[in-house]
C-alpha cells in the first residue's frame, strides 16, 4: 500500500494538454507568459485551462467525478441544457 492512500495520480485526472499545462506551470515553474510561448496559445486561453485543471484535480481529491460540466459555471451549465 501506497504511503499516501489518498494520492490521486493526476494524470488520469487531465487530458494530455492539461496535463503539460500544469506540470510546465507546477513542476518547471514556468510563468503562463513561458508556456504560453510553447504551445501557441494566448495567456488568458492558457490561463483557463490551468484553472479548469486545478479545479479538476481539487474535485477528484474530494471524491468527485471529474466530468466536464463540473468545471463550467452555472450559467454555461444552463445554456447547453
């Protein structure tokens, strides 16, 4: 058994862009303007996806599922219904 049985392995947690998104931003502590550069996306489409990532990644640490609608707000959720 793992030292942490609470641990969640992220990578299951995010698609393959988030993923590298936030390990670039986490682990390399490179800033969005940095990241940005690497995968020709603007700063703030970059900044999005980090924060949908982190909310994902928070969710699944609670028990949650990791659906997508689950990281848009309320409104958005509205309008698709």
């Amino acid at each position: 058994m793992s030292a942490n049985r609470w641990a969640i392995d992220i990578r299951n947690a995010l698609d393959k862009r988030s993923y590298r998104i936030y390990r670039l931003r986490t682990d390399q502590k490179k800033s969005f303007r940095e990241i940005a550069a690497i995968l020709g996306l603007s700063r703030n489409r970059l900044h999005q996806i980090y924060q949908a990532g982190v909310q994902r990644i928070t969710l699944k640490k609670r028990g949650g599922d990791i659906w997508p609608e689950y990281s848009l707000s309320l409104r958005a959720i509205q309008s698709v219904r």
